[in-house]
C-alpha cells in the first residue's frame, strides 16, 4: 500500500517554495507511481508528516485550550 492516497479533486490554494533537484525527482517520480498530479504528493506527504509530530499536536492543543 502506498504512503498516501491516490489524489483526489479537491479544492487548492498556491504555496510557492524551492526544494532541492533530487527532491523534485522523488516527487515526480512518486507523483507517477500514483498517477496523482505533484502538488497532491507534496501535499500529502506534509500533511501526513505534520500529523505524526507528536510535539506539535500537543502544542497545538495547548494553543487551543
């Protein structure tokens, strides 16, 4: 199974970053092995990444109480 879910077609907003050359190879290839457009893979992968940081929920949570 995958890391993440083949793309959806939901809604998006633009994020302009730089990455490195060997980065965007990745990305690209993976993007391909899911048939999924690049910026659904960047996506997930941040989204996913953000959601396992355990500090960062807990902060989050502080925030929020």
């Amino acid at each position: 199974m995958p890391f993440i879910e083949p793309q959806d077609r939901t809604e998006r907003e633009e994020l302009k970053f730089k990455i490195r050359p060997e980065v965007i190879s990745l990305v690209e290839e993976y993007s391909q092995f899911l048939n999924s457009e690049q910026w659904y893979v960047v996506q997930e992968v941040l989204r996913k990444s953000i959601e396992a940081d355990k500090e960062f929920r807990k902060h989050r949570d502080q925030k929020a109480a």
